[in-house]
C-alpha cells in the first residue's frame, strides 16, 4: 500500500499539499495540482492511515458515538432499539459527509469515556442519553468538544461547569410530542386515558414524554393512569379496555405500541381504534406501515446539527430543543 511520502514524491509536490488535498483544504493548491493528487489517489487506492494520524498528533477526523447506558443489561436493549439504529445510521451518514470517520461505543460509566479519549484522538463526541448527574464528571474527563443528545441540559449548568468548553445540546421536545398525543386523543372522545413506557428514571426520556401527558390529563381533569411495559401491562390494559375502563393509551415508543398491537390482536377481539385508540413516538418506518399514529422526530436533522457543532462550528454553547410533529393513521378515532 502506497505511504502518503511516496503519493507526495509521485506528485511532485510536499507531503503537505496531498494532506490539503485529502482533507479538503484547498484553497493554497493549484486546481492543476489537486487534479493530478486526486487521479493518483484513484489510480493507486491510497486510503489515509488514521491510526498514524492519531500516533503522529495531526488533526483528528475521527468522531466518537457514545451510547450511555447504566448496566449491560440497558446496552443490550439499547443496542438492538430501532432509534438508536436509525440515529447511529444518520449520525454516520452526516460524519461522512464532513469527510470524518465514526467510532460507536456503548459505555456503562465516565471513566470508560475519559479512556476511550487517551486511546484515541478524537475530533469530537457525540453522547446520547446520558443522565444529566454525570455532566460535571464527564466534562472535567475530555478535552475535546462534545455533542449531547437527548440529555436534558441547562445553558446555565453548562456555563457553570465548563465556561471555556465547546459543548452542544441537541434535546427534542419529549413533553410536548406527549402532551400533544394525549390532546389529540381527548379531543377525539376518549374518557379513559392511560401511558405505558419503559423505565421512569428521573431524567430518562419516558419520564419526560410522561410529565407532557400529565399536562395534559390534568389540564382536562382526567385522572393519571400510568403502567410499566410488559406483558402484564399490555393484560392489564386488554382487561380494562374490555370492561370500558380504558378507551386509548399513550405510549413511549413506536416499538412499544407495536408490541402492545400484537399482543392485543392474539389475545382480545378488540378492535383499534374503535375500542382502544393508541398513539406511539418517535414515528420509526415501521409506524407507517402498521398505519400507527404517532409523534415524529426529524432524526436526520438532529443528527446534522450535532456533527456540524463537531466539525464545523466554532461556537462555544449551541442549545437546541427540536419541535416534533403528531402524525395521524389509522390507530386512533
């Protein structure tokens, strides 16, 4: 495989110049020159070492995607979430674009961020869900600029924790896609409303979609029912819609009304949303084809912002709350 030296001496020019030409900074090169770089870099299949820029101290076009999750066991369920794939796949696409390359990491505490930095230069991180007590610890751990995604974060906190730090919050507004959901299922007639999530931590997603619904219900002096996911909350939730006890329910995820669809479809004669309207999050491809009314969240755009902070921004703080959209099918009167 040709060195970086050797396509240099083949184009007659300085190691120098092939790097600008390779990482687009060619405003000082010839279009003569960067021609004749660009058809060797073809003709030879020469594919940048990025292991010895790292070694070497260059500039870093190396960015890392961290998924934090607090045990093995969430990294598992993480992993294998149809969000969190289409977020990797969007993140990537926008790293390519910028001409960088991604690392994906799942990590279950700060001290594997801070060593993830001394093995690799980084040029950047991308953080997604991480609970906000662990911000000062981490922050105090890297050196670089960091991307947060879908971890609430206040610019105040943020100033009083890392004044000369170049960090971006990339938040969605999960309140309100949730307060907007149960609104729509009150103004279509229903009396008996429920939410069904995953796991309330007291700064996680869910608990956040939850306190939009709580609005919402309290606003129309409906009380608050509430049940954790899982086989026995989609019984419950079969038996109460049976006995007209529930008539449309909330949930936190896309995959969790499709789970509770399923469940109902083996089990009861119910129809939906006839007997049991029920809205989902996130608007996954699969919510169109099951015609699954539902919150949308533009993914491909939160992704954009957050590597352009990365790579291409030179503000210090960016802070951004995305607007979401209810989108509605058949799953609901």
């Amino acid at each position: 495989m040709v060195t970086l030296k050797e396509l240099a001496q083949l184009a007659g020019v300085s190691t120098m110049t092939v790097s600008n030409v390779l990482n687009h900074r060619t405003d000082k090169v010839s279009p003569a020159t960067r021609t004749k770089i660009e058809a060797l870099v073809a003709e030879l299949h020469y594919v940048p070492n990025q292991n010895a820029r790292s070694l070497a101290g260059a500039d870093s076009l190396l960015i890392a995607v961290i998924d934090y999750t607090e045990s093995v066991e969430d990294t598992q369920l993480v992993f294998s979430a149809p969000f969190m794939a289409a977020l990797i796949s969007e993140l990537e696409d926008a790293v390519r674009a910028a001409h960088h390359f991604m690392l994906v990491r799942h990590v279950n505490s700060v001290e594997e961020i801070a060593l993830l930095q001394q093995n690799w230069q980084l040029a950047g991180l991308v953080i997604v869900g991480m609970d906000p007590a662990y911000l000062a610890k981490v922050l105090a751990s890297v050196q670089v600029p960091v991307a947060f995604i879908d971890t609430p974060i206040t610019e105040a906190t943020l100033k009083a924790l890392a004044p000369a730090q170049r960090v971006g919050v990339f938040a969605l507004d999960d309140a309100g896609g949730a307060r907007a959901a149960a609104q729509e299922l009150l103004a279509g007639g229903a009396k008996h409303l429920g939410f069904l999530g995953y796991s309330f931590t007291a700064n996680g997603v869910e608990s956040r979609r939850l306190s939009g619904y709580r609005e919402a219900l309290q606003a129309s002096g409906e009380p608050v029912y509430v049940l954790p996911a899982g086989e026995a909350a989609f019984a419950t939730v079969a038996w109460q819609a049976e006995h007209h006890q529930l008539d449309a329910v909330v949930t936190t995820a896309d995959t969790l009304a499709a789970q509770l669809i399923a469940y109902l479809r083996e089990h009861t004669t119910l129809q939906i949303p006839q007997a049991l309207s029920i809205v989902g999050f996130d608007d996954q491809p699969f919510a169109s084809w099951m015609n699954l009314t539902t919150v949308a969240q533009d993914t491909t755009a939160r992704a954009k912002a957050a590597i352009a902070f990365l790579t291409a921004s030179q503000a210090p703080i960016v802070m951004t709350t995305q607007a979401v959209t209810l989108i509605r099918r058949g799953t609901t009167r």
